[in-house]
C-alpha cells in the first residue's frame, strides 16, 4: 500500500492475464483431445497394416474425425459415391471436438469405408464359420485412454508454465 491508496495496477495485470488464460483453455483442451484423437488413428493404421488387410488401400486412407462421418460406397460401375460431412484424419481441427448439452468435449473417430465394422469387429462367413475381427480401432483407443492421464498432466504442466502459473 503506498501513502496515497492502494495501487491496482498488478492486480489488474494479474486479472487480465487470468482472463486471457481461462479464454485459451478451452481451445487448448480441445486440441489436446484433437491430438489424441491424432494418434489413435495413426496406431490404428499401423495395427491395420501389420493384419495384411489393404487390398486397394482405401480403408486405410478412410478414417475420419468429425460427429457425421457416413459411409462412401463402390457402386457396380466402379465409381465411388459419397454422403460424408467430416474430415479426413488428416484434415480434422478443434472444431471437429464438440461440446455435449452437459458440457462435455467429445471426438467421434470412424472410418468411411462401408465394410470397416467388419474388418474391426469380425463376421460371419456364408458357410456358417466366422472371421475374426482385428481390433485395431479398440486397441488403439484402450492404448491411448491409459496413457492419456499421464500425458494430460504433463501437457497442462506446460500450459500453466506457459502462463506463468507454477
């Protein structure tokens, strides 16, 4: 307190560096959510890969993140056809992360490739047997789900430290 009142400057300061930090957060959280969502595709194509399944490579190249991925079909005469409002993997950004009613971030992953349920959860086979499905999109995601604390923790570390807040 200085002889002439109390001097706000540094609190105010303090006030609008909280102000833009609580702005960022959200963005910073979403994008945090994107790059997990990142790697869980990224290992979800190395799983694919090491199953032997790509014959035209096109499932592959077909997972998405966004809420509306819909399925693209072959049709007889060769030509894809497409009813699909999300980004390719490699396109998605934070606006792919959505916020529930109850307030929650969620990150939709799929493929649009219309027999990808199959390969990831299996099928039956015309003569009664089943095909073993791969997995790798639930694989990736358990993986990814149990390293996410830990990496959240870290990550927030570096965004307060960012900050200034220790």
């Amino acid at each position: 307190m200085s002889k002439d009142g109390f001097d706000y400057s540094q609190f105010e300061e303090f006030v609008k560096k909280y102000d833009n930090m609580t702005k960022e957060f959200e963005n910073w959280l979403k994008l945090f959510l994107l790059q997990q969502a990142q790697r869980c595709i990224a290992r979800t194509k190395q799983r694919q890969r090491g199953l032997d399944l790509i014959d035209t490579g096109f499932m592959i190249n077909a997972w998405t993140i966004g809420n509306e991925a819909k399925a693209i079909k072959q049709g007889k005469d060769g030509k894809f056809t497409s009813d699909y409002n999300s980004a390719f993997a490699n396109e998605a950004s934070i606006d792919d992360v959505t916020v529930s009613p109850g307030g929650e971030l969620q990150i939709t992953l799929g493929n649009i490739a219309e027999y990808a349920s199959y390969v990831e959860l299996g099928h039956p086979t015309r003569n009664g047997g089943w095909v073993q499905g791969g997995f790798m999109l639930t694989v990736s995601m358990d993986e990814i789900n149990n390293a996410m604390p830990t990496r959240f923790q870290r990550e927030f570390e570096n965004f307060l430290k960012k900050w200034g807040v220790n």
